[in-house]
C-alpha cells in the first residue's frame, strides 16, 4: 500500500468536495418511462458486467437498433447472439444474478445505465420472437429492471468517440490473427499459430456466423 493510497471515504470526500448536481440524483428512477425507452430502442450496442465465481466480466452486446426489447417498464428482454461459446456471462447470471449495463448510441452523447437483476430463459415462444435470419438465439436474457439513468456527454466528448476522423487506422494496432500467433508461440505444447490465415478468413467467417 503507498503513502497516497485512497482507503476511507472521509479521503474520497476530501478529494471531491463539491455537492453531488441535483440532476444527478433525479435522473435516476427505479424503471424504464418513455424517454428511457426511446434511448433503449435507438441502442445497437451495450456493455453487460456481470459477477462470478472467477470473478467479474464485462461482455459487449450488439445488434440492430431496437434488439433489447422493454417488455414493461420494469423488464427488459435480450436475445443471446451467437458468440465465442466461452458463456462466461451467464455463467456468472445463474451465479450471481446482478448485473450492470451500459448503452450507447452512435452519435449520442449520453449513454444509459441499467441496473438489475437478471433470469436465462429459453421458452420457445419466448425465443421464437427474436428470430433472425432464420435462426433463434439459445436463450433470452430476461431483466427485473431495479434502476435507470443516463450518464452525462463528457466521457464521449473527451474520447470524440464518434469522430469519424478519429477512427484507429487498423495496421497501427495488432490484429486478432496477431495476438493469437504471439501468444501461442510461448506455449511450446500449442502448435504454430497461422495468424495471418485466421485475419484473411475472420471477416467471412463473421459475416456466416452473426446469427
């Protein structure tokens, strides 16, 4: 532990003295009203955090705007997409059911929080109404909504996220056939990894596998 490490909130109040914003408190409601909706259906992406016996995840989540359906103003419903099978999301639901998620909307400055707990079902009617492209997902992510509210523009706005212009030129960062070859290549029982076959053939590969 350093001399200036932060152990007490009488530390953390003397770092940030000033009074919480009024706004901040009376954004936040214990459902989803309209205007909560309307964010939720322009979404095509959010983060979802969960808790687990290995310890915490942060999983992202995303499809064509209006995919987290509002069910009522205290539920929401989320098709379970086709992913890496790693499941370490629901594993950690049937664990420990909270959850946290944070929506964004391309564009948008505010992003929306979304606090709750959350089920796994895989009702056939259920699942039935998130086919897509013929397919349905395994199971749908069912959330008791506990609490809602947006998250002010900073953020967004410092990291001028949806600037174009700030778009990362790709051959400046490592690529995913990239980071698998390096990291196979220390584990001499792992046969050579051919990272630049797995980047020629990713993009087709998601493309045939999105659903």
């Amino acid at each position: 532990m350093t001399a200036h490490a932060i152990t007490s909130l009488d530390q953390l109040a003397a770092l940030y003295p000033n009074p919480v914003a009024p706004a901040s408190i009376h954004k936040e409601i214990d459902h989803v009203d309209a205007n909560y909706a309307a964010l939720i259906a322009a979404s095509p992406f959010f983060v979802l955090a969960t808790n687990g016996p290995e310890g915490l995840d942060c999983s992202p989540r995303g499809d064509q705007p209006g995919f987290v359906t509002v069910r009522d103003a205290k539920t929401l419903l989320i098709p379970d997409r086709k992913g890496n099978n790693r499941l370490d999301s629901l594993k950690n639901i049937l664990f420990d059911p909270r959850i946290g998620m944070l929506f964004l909307i391309p564009g948008y400055g505010e992003t929306l929080r979304v606090n709750g707990v959350a089920t796994l079902s895989d009702d056939p009617e259920l699942c039935g109404r998130f086919a897509m492209a013929g397919k349905l997902p395994a199971c749908v992510i069912v959330v008791t909504v506990e609490s809602v509210y947006f998250q002010c523009s900073r953020a967004i706005v410092r990291a001028e996220l949806w600037n174009a212009a700030r778009h990362v030129d790709k051959p400046s960062v490592p690529s995913a056939g990239t980071i698998l070859r390096d990291i196979t290549a220390r584990h001499a029982a792992i046969e050579t990894f051919d990272g630049e076959a797995y980047d020629k053939a990713l993009p087709e590969r998601v493309r045939a596998t999105l659903y």
